[in-house]
C-alpha cells in the first residue's frame, strides 16, 4: 500500500499527559505540527476543541484515561468529522473509542487506518468489531504491553517505593486529584 511521510502532518493529541508529551516530542522531530485537546490547555502547543482536532489532524493519538467524560469520545459523529485519510491511534483504553464505529469506518473506507493496543473487553472476544478488520493493511492491532519490559517494570517499582514514602512524609507525589 502506499505510505506518507509525516513531515508536514498534523499530529493531534487527545490528551497531553506526560506520555502525549513524549509522543509530541518524537512527532516533532518527524516534522509533525503537534496539536493538542486537553482539559487544561497546553501552553507550548496549539489547543484545539475535540471536534476541530478531528477535522484538522490527519493522525489522532489518544491519550486520556477512560471515565464517563471520555467513553466513547472518538463515535461515529466525530469520526464523520475526520479526513478520509486521518489515522486513527488508541493507546488510552478500548472504551475511550467507539470500536464499532472505528471498524466501520475501516469497511467502509472513510478513514485511513488505526492503531490499536487496547480493547474495550481483553482478550479481544472472536466477536469484537475489530476482528472484521484484523487482517486489512491499514489496521494494527497489538497488545497493550509496552509496560512489561524490565526497565518499564524496574521503574514502576521505583515509583510506588517513592509514592509510598511521600505519603508518609505528608507530600504529594504523582497525585491526579480529579476534582
């Protein structure tokens, strides 16, 4: 199939935690024009409204994590709003997407193509949306397993020790306060 290069794409981040962060910093280097959808906004980036990222972007990472604000926030109406050639990257969860009205858009061809590494229900049943789709060119479909490398693992450890003696020191450290 044919391919494209990136410099001089837009790259639309739904979400700018720190992992978006570091996906704006390789889209960068790429040649991306780096856009950003967040609940705060990004003072060293473009922000856009959800609905305008997905007119505009021609790739959409996700990058939220899943509650009732952000379930099914990538439907079929905001798909509608994507170029024919937008593609499609969930790296958030399954849920935070309409998976149904992403494989539909696969079939019938109103999209360029997604990424995937999380699903709604894991394992993915036989009788997911995405199995309809899992052998196209355009679809990649992956485990959600960056976390388990040694480094990725040794980290996480490292974490919790220093979040647990914050919380005994009477600091704060690594806290989402929601509210």
């Amino acid at each position: 199939p044919p391919y494209h290069e990136l410099t001089g794409m837009t790259w639309g981040l739904v979400g700018y935690g720190n992992i978006a962060k570091r996906v704006a910093t390789v889209a960068d280097a790429l040649g991306c024009h780096v856009t950003v959808c967040n609940r705060t906004p990004a003072p060293d980036r473009e922000n856009l409204e959800i609905d305008e990222l997905c007119r505009r972007a021609d790739i959409i990472s996700i990058h939220v994590p899943l509650c009732d604000a952000t379930r099914h926030m990538i439907n079929a109406d905001r798909i509608a709003l994507m170029k024919p050639s937008a593609i499609v990257i969930n790296v958030a969860r399954g849920a935070v997407t309409d998976e149904k009205a992403l494989a539909n858009a696969i079939l019938e061809g109103r999209i360029g193509g997604i990424g995937v590494d999380v699903f709604s229900t894991e394992p993915m049943p036989e009788n997911h949306p995405f199995t309809a789709i899992s052998h196209l060119d355009n679809v990649s479909l992956t485990p959600h397993m960056a976390w388990g490398s040694y480094e990725a693992r040794m980290r996480c450890m490292r974490e919790i020790k220093e979040n647990i003696q914050s919380f005994f020191a009477g600091d704060t450290r690594n806290r989402v306060d929601l509210l």
